[in-house]
C-alpha cells in the first residue's frame, strides 16, 4: 500500500487539519500518517483557541515516521510559527522525502490567523524552495508575493512570483475571484487551466486541506504531478456537492462520497435542495 504523511494541525471539528488530511488520504486507499504541529480548538463557526506543539515533538514524531516507515509523499498544512517552519523544514531535507505538497495555511475560514506574520518569510525562505508543489488560495498567494489579485492576468503573474521565490510548481485557487472558481496550474513552464463550477453551498469547510492532501495521495499512488492536480480538482468538487450539513457554521465536505454512495447512504446535496 502506497503511504502519505501529513504534517499540520488538528482540527477539533473534524473538518480541517490533520482529520481532513487522513480522511482524504483514506478515502482514496493510502495508508495515512500525521506530525501534528498545533492543536486547535475550533468548530464550524469559529477557531477559539490555537495551542503550537513543542518543536521536540514535533521534530520526534517526524523522526518516529522516516525512520520505521516508508512515505511516499507528504503534504504540509499549518505551521504556525517561524519556528515550526524552520524545524521542519529542517527534518525535510535531513530525509528529503521525495514529493512535498504544501498547502500554505494562513487564516481559517472564520478569520483566524493560523500563521504567525514572523513565519511568513521564513516559508518563503525555507520550505518553497524544497517542496513539489505550493497551492495557494488567492489571500495567500497575495501574502507571498505582496501583489494583488483581482483578474486572470494577476494569476498568472503571481504563479510568475511564486517560480521566483523559490517554488517549483504552482497550484493558484482561483475561488475568491467573481465567477466559477477556476484554479491555475502552472509547471514552472507552461500553464494549465483547471475549470470548476461554483456550488453555492456554505459547507465548504477544509476545502484546501482537503484538495491539498487529495493532491498527495494521488502522487503517492504514482500519478504525474498534472494528473494529480486533476483528480484532486474532480474529488474536491465531489466532496463539496456531497458536503454534510453539520454545525452552525461552514460544515465540512464529504470525504467519502463514493464509498457512502455505493453503499446508498447519501444523496447529493443538489437533489435535496440544499445548495
């Protein structure tokens, strides 16, 4: 069985973080594994409390995994501090996994900075350049570059920026612009439009981490990086037309949609009326 690890924080929802991350990779037959880095107090409507993890523990729990278990690829979600993002980044290049997506966490859907504004840079600095793979929402993107997006042409600079700055790929998520939420792959050569539909649904809750770790499972399991944006784009959009309804807030998606519809168990959100 192929693996992937996923380092980031844990969600006490269930919908975000760590819970999303093991639930995607799971649902798409990779064996998960997890550094948690923060602890999260929060639900569908808010982020209460963040609690970083000491750096021995975390630096331990990397070790624990590279030196007993085989990681095929690994996602990075939040990483709080300058510190976190130094220490990993650190352990990365000590067992220099192969396929790094990171997914760069910044502020949850409620507000909620879940990055330090001194850990900005030392993203940038440290863990761009190492990993396969950076996809930013466009907030983040924005963050990373110090430029505004507002239309397509930014898009395709700011993926231009990011080349810059060290990243060898780019995923941009197009959903804050007016319009279907079309994200924009580029290789470091050549770009790739990823067309969605907009689903007009409030439970979109752990959509990045969820598309982010989708991504790495299907890299684990052996696709080209393309093809990997490309599925993960196709589970994410399943997984948010089957979203649960839970909670007062920004509900989750529905990590396994396929399995729970095979077995008869849901219906899609759009034929309940719901969206």
């Amino acid at each position: 069985m192929k693996t992937a690890l996923t380092i980031a924080g844990s969600d006490s929802g269930g919908g975000a973080g760590v819970q999303a991350d093991l639930k995607a990779f799971s649902a798409l037959g990779v064996y998960g594994m997890s550094v948690i880095t923060a602890v999260t107090a929060q639900n569908t409507v808010e982020v209460r409390s963040v609690q970083m993890l000491d750096i021995s523990i975390i630096r331990d729990q990397i070790a624990a995994i590279f030196e007993d278990l085989p990681v095929d690829a690994v996602k990075i979600g939040m990483l709080g501090s300058a510190e976190i993002v130094k220490n990993v980044a650190e352990e990365l290049n000590k067992y220099k996994p192969k396929q790094i997506i990171l997914d760069p966490v910044m502020v949850s859907k409620g507000g909620h900075h879940l990055l330090l504004t001194d850990a900005i840079q030392s993203l940038k600095e440290k863990l761009l350049p190492v990993v396969t793979l950076v996809t930013p929402n466009i907030p983040e993107a924005e963050c990373l570059t110090n430029t505004k997006i507002e239309n397509i042409e930014d898009m395709y600079q700011a993926c231009r920026n990011l080349k810059e700055l060290g990243a060898k790929s780019v995923l941009l998520k197009g959903g804050h612009l007016e319009g279907d939420p079309n994200d924009l792959f580029f290789d470091g050569m050549q770009f790739t439009w990823l067309k969605g539909k907009r689903i007009h649904t409030k439970n979109v809750h752990g959509t990045g981490c969820t598309l982010s770790s989708a991504i790495t499972a299907y890299i684990a399991k052996g696709y080209s990086l393309q093809e990997a944006v490309k599925a993960g784009k196709s589970y994410i959009t399943k997984a948010i037309q089957y979203s649960i309804n839970i909670g007062s807030g920004h509900g989750p998606t529905h990590h396994f949609f396929d399995i729970y519809e095979k077995a008869g168990l849901v219906e899609r959100e759009e034929n309940k009326g719901e969206l």
